[in-house]
C-alpha cells in the first residue's frame, strides 16, 4: 500500500506543479465551435477521438484525448497539462459538454511502464476513461462519466493493483498482493478485495451513503 500512496503522491505533484498553466490553456478553449478544430490549443495533438452518443440526443459527440505536441522533451512535473474535452453536437456544429485538465494522467505518471493512459471509450452513454502502469507492481485505473443534469459527472471507479512476482501456484498473474475497489457513486455501492501475497483477507460489498456527484471539472486524483 505504501508504492499505491507513493504513485497518488507522484500523480498529484504533477498536477500541481502546473496548475497555473493548466487553467491558461482550458481557458482559451472557445464554448462552441463549427468543427473539432475549433477546440484544440494551440501546440497540442489528439492523443485519441472517441465518438458516440453521451446525452441521448441521438447526434455523435466527440470526446478529445489531448496531449502537447513537444511533452516528451518536458521533465517529470514540468510537462504542459494533458486535456480531455467532451464535445456535444449540435445542428451549427459542436458546444463545450465539460473539460479537464486532471482527468488525463502524464506521460511520466506510468513508471518503468511508460505512458499510462490506455483508452478512452463511450458505451451506452457512459464515458470511461482508462489509465494503466508499473513495473512489477502493475496497476489500473478507471473512471466513468455521464452527461445529466448539463454537465459531466463521475458516476463510477475502479482501481486494481496487483504484484507479477508470482502467479499463487497457478491462480494466473494478477492475484498476489492484489488491491481492487470499484466504487458506484449513483448507488453508493462499492466492492473491495484485497490479497496478503496469495491469501485472501478482504472481500468486501458495502453500500455507504450517496452523496453529489463530482463534475468533470472538479475531478482531482486523491
């Protein structure tokens, strides 16, 4: 639990560190545009285009995975903030549907791994970011978003964690030391499993009370 610590500590430095440039770049971003130009800053490159339908209008929104075109060449704590932009169609072209600046986790953020993020997805209206890294201590991390109430909210997360060094006589790679929780914050379920080397000594299912859900744009990594 002290390297999970260690890595939240590492993720929240960065961000930080850059906060100042992170809201000048979110806000130059216009509220609307004709095209999927309009959105993107200066010096940055689409990492990822997702489309799909996020607030059942029927019309194909667009998510932007975003990342500065020289962020390779930054230090750790010093690279320009990676974007995540939510475009909702409309008939003139596209409006703003949430932003961030947080969301997407560095280049550095993954360790011996490398680039941590993995995928973003759009699946029955439900916006799932995805994240994963390591070494021999690998790790994944997850967070859903649904449009309601006009804005992006964070309705779930999953975090898993987990050691290679064994595979527990057979049980497959991802068991020894695992660490997972997956949270619904619509229902206030959550589930959490947790491995001392091979041994199971948690397996929890607990529901706690609901409380307002978190925007896009308040999202920051504990």
């Amino acid at each position: 639990m002290k390297i999970v610590k260690l890595y939240l500590v590492i993720v929240f430095l960065s961000f930080h560190f850059n906060a100042k440039t992170q809201n000048e770049v979110l806000s130059k971003i216009p509220v609307s545009g004709k095209n999927i130009q309009s959105f993107i800053p200066a010096k940055y490159d689409t990492m990822q285009v997702e489309r799909g339908d996020l607030n059942k209008d029927g019309k194909e929104d667009v998510v932007l995975a975003l990342k500065h075109a020289d962020e390779d060449t930054f230090e750790m704590d010093e690279e320009p903030p990676r974007l995540l932009i939510v475009l909702l169609k409309t008939n003139d072209g596209y409006v703003i549907g949430g932003k961030s600046d947080k969301i997407l986790m560095c280049v550095h953020c993954g360790g011996v791994f490398g680039d941590p993020f993995a995928n973003i997805s759009i699946t029955k209206n439900v916006l799932e970011i995805s994240h994963y890294g390591g070494s021999n201590w690998r790790w994944s991390n997850s967070k859903k978003f649904r449009h309601q109430n006009s804005a992006m909210v964070l309705i779930g997360s999953t975090e898993d964690s987990f050691w290679t060094l064994s595979d527990c006589n057979g049980k497959g790679v991802g068991t020894y030391g695992r660490s997972y929780k997956d949270i619904n914050y619509q229902t206030g379920e959550q589930e959490i499993i947790e491995y001392d080397k091979c041994k199971l000594k948690k397996h929890l299912k607990i529901k706690k009370t609901k409380e307002p859900l978190i925007k896009l744009e308040e999202f920051e990594y504990e």
